[in-house]
C-alpha cells in the first residue's frame, strides 16, 4: 500500500544537524520543499513574500543548532503568525510520557530518555543518547547536546546551550548560558554564564553569541 506523503517546508542552513532534520523528515514519508537560509547574511534572505508561503502548512526550522538559536525563534514567531503548522521531529524509538508537555519546532534525536511530567519549549533540541530525567523543565531554543544527562527537577533557561556529555544535577541554568565543559554541574547557573574549553573558571557576560 503506498504512504500518501505530506510536504514539508524544511528551512535548510547545510550544518549537520539540519542534515539530520532532513533524514529524519524522510523517515516519517514527508514530501521535502528544502529552503536554504543563510545564517550570517539574514537581511538578505527574508521577507515577508518568503513568509507567506507558509500559511496553512507544515513547516520545520533547521537552523543551527548552537549559536543560532536566537534565529530559530525569530523564524518561529513569524512563521506562527502566518498560521503555518510547525511539526516536531522526534525520533521513532523514542517513548513521549503521557504528562510530558512538547512546544513546537523540537528536535529529539535517537535513544532520548525522556522522565515523567517533562516539560519542553519552543525550538528546543536534545541530541541523540541524551537523558532529562523526571519533572524537568526545558525553556525555549535550549540546546542539550549528545549523551548529556539533566538531573531530575532542572530547570534550563531559554537559549542555553548544555554540551555533550555535560551532567546537570538537578539545579536551574539561566537563560543564554553555554556549558561547554564536560563534567558535573551541582550548584545553580546564573543567567549569561558560560563555561568554556580550557578555560578553568566561569565566564559572565551580556555580550554572548546567543544574544
């Protein structure tokens, strides 16, 4: 029996995680329109004519995954006010629990351990192998990298990167932090708080590229 297949506006930005966007559209049969969008020259790339092409159907924002989150819900605001429909891709292996709140536009990628009574926003992405534990909360375009661990009752600020491998121990992240160390964080995170490679103390301030 054949598969209708549904279109899918995909706003392409040829990083590896939109590759991984687009595979897995695929697998879920969509009819891909791919849409290049230029991250360092967007002035030039949109307008509202780009806009409205997508009221009334399926769209998904595979901006980069780190630096741009900021992009990513730009792009969401506007494409909501155009009445588009924005889908999550979520990878077929993972379990959803049945008090887990989901936003629009998320990202999950394979064998994701979601806990009970997850709660996660707006353009949120959690890479592949990466563990949330019970009654998180996940604010809008966070970024949870590959085989992370968030510890049960976190709270991750909007726009806040948590690298691969970093471990989150049940403590609040503020908004637009980058946690790029791999190791264990017990004490809570101020917001515009980063903790960079090589560097062996916090660094703070306004001026972050997630700004």
């Amino acid at each position: 029996m054949r598969i209708p297949m549904k279109q899918l506006y995909l706003l392409n930005d040829n990083t590896d995680y939109s590759k991984k966007c687009i595979e897995l559209a695929l697998s879920f049969y969509y009819s891909l329109d791919i849409i290049d969008i230029d991250n360092k020259s967007t002035e030039n790339t949109f307008s509202m004519n780009f806009f409205n092409k997508f009221s009334g159907n399926n769209v998904f924002i595979a901006a980069d995954e780190q630096f741009f989150s900021m992009l990513r819900m730009n792009l969401l605001k506007v494409i909501l006010s155009k009445k588009a429909f924005l889908i999550n891709l979520i990878s077929q292996n993972i379990r959803i629990p049945s008090h887990s709140i989901l936003g629009k536009n998320i990202f999950i990628g394979d064998n994701v351990f979601l806990g009970e009574n997850v709660v996660i926003g707006d353009g949120a992405i959690i890479d592949s192998r990466a563990i949330i534990m019970h009654n998180c909360i996940i604010g809008k375009g966070v970024f949870i990298g590959r085989e992370a661990v968030i510890g049960s009752n976190s709270l991750i600020g909007s726009n806040t990167v948590i690298g691969s491998k970093v471990f989150i121990d049940s403590i609040k992240v503020g908004s637009k932090c980058k946690v790029f160390n791999m190791g264990r964080y017990s004490a809570d995170i101020p917001t515009y708080t980063s903790f960079i490679e090589n560097h062996s103390e916090p660094i703070t301030y306004r001026e972050n590229l997630l700004c």
